[in-house]
C-alpha cells in the first residue's frame, strides 16, 4: 500500500522529504505560521495556504487508514475477511468507498431481506444470483425451502424472500454503487419546483432544472435553504434506462432461466433501495461540495479584510448609526484610547440634526479630530448626510464608511465590558468602529469572523469546518503582520502563534503588573509560557522599546547570531540598523556572495533573504504596502449616479457570479462576473479581492429597488 507521504508527495507535487519534513514538524507540535516562516528550508518554502492544504489532507488521509483497520477488524470479527478483500479495502482511496466495500458487512437494522435470511432463504437466493445454465425450475428449487414453521408457506414466499436478499446484495454492490455515483454526477440532474403558491426570494428556482455537472455552489445552497423553509421541492435523477442498464449489466448473466429472476430482483433493488440512496449521497456530496466553496470564499474574502490598511496614530471619531436610540458617537486617540462619548440625534428632525452637528463640531475641535468613522447599518445614509454638513465646518476633516458587521457582537461581549466596563454597550460599538479604520485586523480579531459578514449562507456551513478555515485565516495575517507584544489585546495575543488564549491573558496581566516588556527574552518569564511556545510565538511579537532593533523585527531569535554575523560580513552593526544606515546592505551581500554569506551565517538561502528583508526595514507592517482606504468629504445619492459615470469605488464582497462595490452610496453596486474582465475567468476571486480600489462603469441604476450595476471592464476602455 502506497504510503501517506508519497500520496502526499504526488498531489501537491513536492517532494517527499520536503512533505515528510512537513508531517514531522507538525507532529512535533509547530504551528502552520511558524513552519512557514521559519523553517523554509525544510519544506521548500510553502506558503501557509499549500501548508493549511496538506495538513487537512495529512488528516483525512491518516482517518481513511483508521477506518480501513477498523473495517478490517469488523469483517474479521464475523470470520468473513479474505485476502482479496483486505486488498480491495487497503485499496480504496476515499472514505466512501471503504463504506461502500463494508456495507454488505455492516450490522442493519432488520429489512425485508435480513427477514428473509432469517427464514433460511439465503441459500436459494445465492443459488439464483449464480445463473446457471443448468439451473432447474425456479419453482421446482424453491420447494425445497418450504418451512411453515418459519413462514415460508409456499414456493412462492421462498421466491419472494430470495428477490429480497437478491434486491439488497445489488444494492450493497460497492462496484454498482461506485460506477452508479459517477454516471449520476456525469449524466444526472437536478430539478427544483415550487412547493408554495407564494412569491419568495427563491423565486428563481421555482422552475429550475439543471445537470449537476454545471450547477454551481452557491445555487445548490440557494436550492437547500429553499428546500429547508418549505419553498422548493426538490429531485436528483437520472434516465432510469440508462441506470437499470448498468445494474443489469452487472448482475445479469444472460442464458439462464433465472436471468429475468435476477433482472426483476435488480430492478426491485435499484427502485427501492439503491436510487433513494444514491440520491441522498449525491446531493450530501454536491452540498458538501458547495460548502467547502463557501468556506473557501468566505476565507478569501476575510484575508483582504483583515489586511486592510490602518489609518494609525490619528485621532478618529465613530459614529455607530441608528434612529430610535440615536447616532452613538466616541472619539478615541492615535492609540485606540477612548476620549469622549456622546449621543446625538440626527433622525429626529431638523432642530436636531443642527444640534447634532453642533455637539460632533466641539467634539473635533476639543480632540482635533481627523478621520470620522461610519458604520454602514441602519440609519447610516442620514448619518453620512449630516457628516458631510460637519466636514464642511471643519475643513481637514474626512471619513469613511466602515463595515460594522459584528460590532454589536462585540459590544454585548465579555471582552467588551472588560475593556470598556464604564461605557454603555452601544456606545461600544461607536468605539470598535473608530477603531476598525485606525486598525481592522486588531479589531476585527475580537469577534467571531462568521460575525463579520463577507460570505454566503454561513449559517448552512458545517459549523466547525467554518469556525475552523476562517480562525486559520485570522492565524495567518495576524502572524503575517505581527503583533506589537507592549499594545495589543489578549484577543490579539492569543491568535499570534504558540499562544493560547490563558498564555495570552497572562502576557497582559504580567505587563500590567511587572510594566512594558523590554525584550523579546522576558517572554519566558511569564507563567506557562515554557520553551516551545517561546520557539512559536517569539518571532512573531515586535517590542518597540527593546534596546536590541532584532526585538522589533521578524528575525527570530534562534537566527539573531545569523542576522549580527551577516552585519559583520558586510561592514556594518546592529546600531546602523537603528539608525537607517544599511541602505546598500543587498548591494554589499550580492558582491560577497548570496550562497556564500548563507554558508558563513549557517542559514539557508530563504532565511538569509527573511533577514534582510527586516533589517531593512525593522518594524515594517506588510500592509502599510497596499493601496491606502478611500477618505471621503461629501455624499453621493442614488439619485445622483447615472449610466455612463465612471466612478471609484472599494470592493466590499467578492461571491461566485460576481462582487459588490461600496461607490459612496448607501447601496453597494453590483458587478456582474462577466463585467470584471476582459478575459474568461472562473471566479470572481481570480481578478479581485476585497479591499480592493477599483474604477467602475455604472451601467444601470435602479432607484426604486436600489439596485447599481456595475462594469469594471467597461470602465477601463
């Protein structure tokens, strides 16, 4: 049998010391950012997604060789494993087929067939299956398993009980079941029909059908939701010809004068037993199958959003909309630092919408305010309306529109009323705004990412897969940006890797107590911070105020003899890197030589490049190097975009047949997949992310339901 690492080794086309590296590493307890990072060498330089891929891979493939023991050891138990089927079962390559291999093995709850057995009919049915050529009168064989006593009466009963057995053997066929799923997926279809006579917003599957070899992931999760709350009825079939056809063909031995027998009795089996099957699994894998693009898309849409720029060190104002309970507004500091608070009412009419301005005007110019952040929620247009009239008395003053999704989470949460125990909870959510345009990822890392709203159907997402792809996300750019260890937030610690979130509250509660850190070594004096999480976790915390500029780097500490060694060879100190004096340090390392300066630092040549990278610039934040978010000074209504503008816009979320497009109106517009690119692509994600600062075309708005089309191909003409 084929071992994991080379089955590893072959379908993510590495090598197979480079993947058994992997599989070491990771059963030594690395985690996925560290290993990327830090051992680069080892694996060949995978970035953490090929990583994340072959760790998921390495575990399914380790279950599906428990599950072939555990199968083994349950047929062997009943005295029916042989070495055949041991080689079929070591030989099936997906879960599925081991099950179908164990299921005419497996203990059932009593059917028409095991009723049958029960009656001794088991033998003629065997007898039957064989066709012979010579095979005596069916009716004439079945006499002999008269038994009144067992409730065989008649011949005929023994017949019908051996059809039965027969019906079930083909149904448990793990060769039929095998060829039958795959000609169901080529050939079959899926159909779906209204089930109330109501309109709905499943309106467009009301007369549905399509092959399941096109349908695409995000109908399929339409159709079940459809399904779920009683909309839609739906059917998965095939032409039952071409079906019966691959039945017969296995189990019909033509020439016999049991071969209509066991034809009849495959038909009984197909209808009842194995079609009602095959459907379920079918629209279980095709919903599986659309889950995993789901989950998929939800993490590439959270990538880019956790990556946003910040808008550090300014003083920001969040104004969390609403109508009935007001506008709730707080002022924070460069640093996150709550300043001021207040309530206005904006919505409630004229006079208080001028007083709302006129309290939000003292409040910038108390704190000299710069950036003002707005939630996208309910009653969000009015607000920005009435910003735009604030900017206007305070020149220098701009904002944004900021996603809001999940700051109630936040606000009603525990951490919440831990960090901001005076405030009230909705005057909470004005604050994580603020600070979302100031810092997104440290925010956004305190709610639950399904929370943050850039996915579809999250809620029909197997929970745990979701839960599991998108905390990976998070893992991976809040380790990719690094953390600053004397500023961030338990929540913000505990996703940096190595650390777990008890580790983490006692890295906060240790600098409460002891002060600011002034190493990255004084991290092993915090309880339960032992020696392997150090190894995870130190090279990823950036301490600004150390007396050693490595400490506010991405250099680990295991490589800092390498990164003085490399200084000295090339003319410089660690003192140059403080001061900005190592501008010509590629220069001077390419006339010594890249392969050389490695061998005499003992670094590979990625390490050798990762330490360059940060001594150049030490304390450097990856995003800092990505298209600044767009600040805005006046409003634009729906009514005032006409066909033919073009416009710039942010991408808010990118699904299958499209993405959507924040352009400055309250509504965001809508660009079709087939108006993103001049050329054939397959998704959306292929062209786009989001965040991103696109121009767009409108090409038709609709004011009644508020909808805007959008074209950035056309846009670029």
């Amino acid at each position: 049998m084929e071992s994991i690492i080379s089955i590893l080794a072959k379908e993510f086309i590495k090598s197979e010391q480079h993947v058994k590296n992997v599989v070491d590493l990771i059963d030594e307890g690395n985690t996925i950012p560290f290993i990327a990072r830090y051992r680069k060498e080892m694996h060949g330089t995978m970035d953490d997604t090929v990583l994340r891929d072959l760790a998921d891979r390495l575990t399914y493939l380790r279950n599906l060789e428990l599950r072939r023991e555990e199968v083994k050891k349950a047929i062997a138990a009943q005295d029916k494993l042989t070495q055949e089927l041991s080689d079929e079962i070591d030989a099936a390559r997906t879960l599925a087929e081991v099950e179908d291999i164990y299921r005419p093995y497996k203990q059932k709850r009593r059917t028409r067939a095991t009723i049958a057995k029960e009656k001794g009919l088991e033998p003629l049915a065997m007898t039957i299956l064989e066709q012979r050529r010579d095979m005596p009168d069916l009716a004439m064989l079945a006499g002999a398993y008269i038994d009144a006593e067992k409730g065989v009466e008649t011949a005929e009963d023994a017949l019908a009980g051996a059809s039965d057995i027969i019906a079930e053997i083909v149904a448990d066929s793990a060769d039929i079941r095998r060829r039958l799923r795959t000609l169901f997926m080529n050939r079959g279809q899926l159909t779906s029909t209204a089930a109330k006579d109501e309109d709905s917003v499943y309106s467009l599957y009301y007369k549905f059908s399509q092959p399941l070899s096109k349908i695409q992931g995000h109908q399929i999760l339409a159709i079940n939701r459809g399904e779920k709350e009683g909309y839609l009825k739906i059917s998965a079939d095939i032409d039952r010809e071409w079906a019966l056809g691959l039945v017969w063909n296995d189990v019909v031995k033509p020439g016999s004068n049991a071969s209509e027998f066991v034809r009849s009795a495959a038909e009984d089996g197909y209808d009842r037993l194995l079609l009602p099957s095959m459907q379920r699994e079918v629209r279980a894998a095709l919903t599986e199958t659309a889950s995993e693009g789901a989950i998929h898309n939800f993490a590439l849409n959270l990538k880019p959003l956790l990556m946003q720029p910040p808008v550090k060190g300014h003083v920001t104002m969040g104004l969390d909309p609403g109508y009935r309970n007001g506008c709730k507004v707080a002022v924070v500091d460069g640093t996150g630092k709550v300043l001021d608070t207040a309530v206005v009412y904006p919505t409630f009419g004229e006079r208080q919408k001028d007083e709302a301005i006129a309290i939000l005007e003292k409040l910038v110019n108390k704190h000299k305010v710069e950036h003002i952040a707005i939630g996208n929620g309910t009653a969000s247009r009015e607000t920005e309306q009435m910003t735009v009239e604030l900017i206007a008395r305070t020149p220098g003053v701009s904002y944004m529109i900021v996603n809001e999704a999940g700051a109630s989470v936040y606000s009603a949460s525990k951490l919440a009323s831990e960090e901001l125990p005076q405030y009230d909870v909705n005057l909470r959510s004005a604050v994580s705004i603020a600070r979302r345009l100031q810092d997104p990822l440290a925010e956004l890392v305190k709610i639950d990412p399904k929370a943050i709203g850039v996915g579809q159907y999250q809620h029909d997402m197997p929970q745990k897969r979701l839960d599991d792809s998108l905390s990976n996300v998070v893992e991976d750019c809040v380790n990719a940006v690094g953390v600053d260890l004397n500023t961030a937030s338990s929540p913000l610690l505990a996703r940096v890797s190595g650390l777990s979130g008890a580790v983490a509250k006692n890295i906060v509660a240790f600098r409460e107590d002891k002060g600011a850190f002034n190493s990255r070594k004084q991290l092993l004096k915090v309880p339960k911070l032992g020696p392997k999480a150090y190894e995870q976790c130190a090279g990823f915390l950036r301490v600004r105020e150390s007396k050693s500029v490595l400490d506010n780097t991405g250099v680990h500490p295991e490589s800092y003899a390498a990164a003085e060694k490399l200084l000295a060879l090339c003319g410089y100190k660690l003192n140059d890197v403080a001061n900005g004096r190592i501008s010509d340090l590629q220069a001077r390392i390419s006339a010594f030589g890249e392969a050389r300066a490695a061998l005499e630092c003992a670094v590979g040549i990625p390490t050798l490049k990762d330490i360059v990278k940060e001594l150049l610039k030490p304390g450097r934040d990856p995003r800092d190097e990505l298209p600044a978010p767009i600040l805005r000074t006046d409003v634009l209504d729906i009514k005032d975009i006409m066909p033919g503008m073009i416009l710039t816009g942010t991408v808010r979320n990118v699904i299958d047949f499209g993405v959507f497009v924040d352009i400055g109106v309250h509504q965001d517009g809508l660009v079709h997949i087939s108006e993103i690119a001049n050329k054939f692509i397959r998704h959306p994600s292929e062209a786009v992310t989001v965040g991103d600062v696109v121009n767009v075309l409108v090409l038709a708005v609709d004011t009644e339901k508020k909808r805007i089309s959008l074209s950035m191909k056309q846009a670029k003409k």
